[in-house]
C-alpha cells in the first residue's frame, strides 16, 4: 500500500474533443506542502475538482489515502481565490457554517469555541462579530482559511487564493499560510500562477506542461524558511529554469523553434520583479 496520501494515476480527461489530461500521473505526501504551478488554461484548478470528485476522470484513477475520490470527500476542504463568505453572517457565523454543513452532529456551543479559536488562529480573534464589508480582502480571506480548517480536513486545496490580494497583503498572507500550515501538520495542495509564490511556499513543485497536460518536471525545495527568492541562490537558480520552461511551452504554442530562446538574453530588470506566468 502507497504511503502517498493523494495519487493521480494514468488519468486522461477530455471535454468534447479536446483532451484535457493524458496519462497525468503524481502522488502527494502526507504534510507537504505542494504547489501545482504551469501555463494558464493547462488544468491547475480542474485538478483539485478532480480531487474533490467534481469532475469525473474518463481513465486512470484517483486515490486519496488510499480510496477512491468519491468516497474520500469529507477529508477534503477547499480555499478558493474568492472568499466566498455569506454576508449577512459574521466572521465568526461564517467559520462556523463550514461545519454546519460538514456535521449533522454537535452542539451550537462546541462550535462556536472551535471557530473562535480557528479566528484566533488567523489573526482575526478581536473580529469575530464583523460582517464580511467591514473586512479587509486579505482578512476575508484568512476567515475562508478558518472555515477550511473548521472541518478538519486531512487535505486542503486551495486554488490562487491570494491572487486578487495586493502585493504586501499576498507576501504577508504567505507567512501567515506557512505558520498555519506548520502549527496544523495539514497537508496543503496549492495552486498558483505565481513561479516567486510555488518557490516561496513549497516543499515541491508539479510543473504541469500545457494541453494534452502531463507532468513537466517536479523540483524539490529544500531551502530554509522563511525565503526570499532573489537572497537564495537555489532558488534563483529554480526560478530561472522555471522561467526557461514556461518560455519553451509559450514558443510551442506558437510554432516558434527551441533554440530561438538562445537570441533573446535575460532581462536583468524582469527577473527582480515578481513573475506572474
């Protein structure tokens, strides 16, 4: 039997006539920290519907510890790029509401001083009886992450999540997201756009190749947190291989060959900004 706690094996996918997934395989470590990263319109977030057993797979299997998707969806919680939280209940209403619909069991009072503590957790202890309006975006977003773990998920998927936060709320969110993390033992799968987010974030990284979508490459990050991309000398060297590659699966798209990649040199000024593929 896998240790693997998720496995997708030999899975094909197609909508219509387009195959979305070909023999898409790779397997997820209890407690790691994954982030899914490629080309935009690939297949990152249909993957976690995947797991999640919204989206059937037309071959292969998917597996989570060890049974079939459809059975395995209560270990399961999602954090999405919207918060997605009812308005008329507060911060606290709505960590709550995770567990409403999870549990048929439990008393009203349990459930509030689970959720309390998940605030707590978040940062947002002071703010339980806000209403979403008057939450900042980043804070709205750590009640989503709060009702995430309200369910307490073995596996949490979240898709972008930080991704219409701006700059210095994403970079603080990723901290917080990392403590999280750490202090829950969670297993995370994390998908992004993002090549400086994946290298900050990730215990490995699943590059996904554009449509009939694989797995490209996987790299293991080994560097010490917290990181900082352009201090690290592996991972500036990870983020100029993963740049070179999203650049071959660009000029693939547009029938242009390999080696034109070699003309053009490295724009010195592009690789201190933050990549956003």
């Amino acid at each position: 039997m896998s240790d693997d706690i998720l496995e997708f094996r030999d899975v094909t996918i197609r909508f219509n006539d387009e195959t979305i997934y070909q023999d898409l395989s790779f397997s997820v470590r209890p407690g790691e920290f994954l982030c899914i990263l490629g080309p935009s319109g690939c297949g990152k977030s249909t993957s976690l519907r995947v797991m999640g057993d919204l989206i059937p797979v037309d071959e292969g299997t998917v597996t989570v510890e060890g049974e079939p998707a459809h059975a395995a969806w209560s270990k399961l919680a999602y954090v999405f790029q919207q918060p997605r939280l009812v308005p008329w209940r507060t911060a606290l209403a709505n960590v709550m509401l995770g567990m409403e619909l999870r549990f048929e069991r439990g008393s009203k009072s349990a459930r509030s001083e689970k959720a309390r503590a998940l605030l707590e957790m978040v940062g947002l202890g002071r703010d339980a009886d806000k209403y979403p309006s008057m939450l900042s975006g980043g804070e709205r977003q750590r009640v989503a992450i709060a009702r995430a773990l309200s369910v307490d998920p073995h596996i949490i998927l979240m898709d972008e999540p930080f991704s219409a936060l701006d700059l210095n709320t994403r970079q603080r969110l990723r901290s917080e997201i990392i403590a999280i993390w750490r202090n829950t033992g969670k297993t995370v799968i994390f998908v992004t756009h993002d090549i400086d987010e994946a290298l900050v974030l990730a215990d490995r990284v699943l590059l996904l190749s554009d449509k009939p979508t694989r797995v490209l490459e996987t790299i293991e990050i080994d560097a010490p947190r917290p990181r900082v991309v352009e201090t690290t000398p592996t991972l500036r060297q990870h983020k100029k291989h993963l740049i070179r590659l999203f650049r071959t699966l660009e000029r693939r798209d547009t029938d242009e060959p390999d080696d034109a990649i070699e003309d053009k040199p490295e724009d010195e000024q592009s690789q201190k900004e933050e990549v956003s593929l």
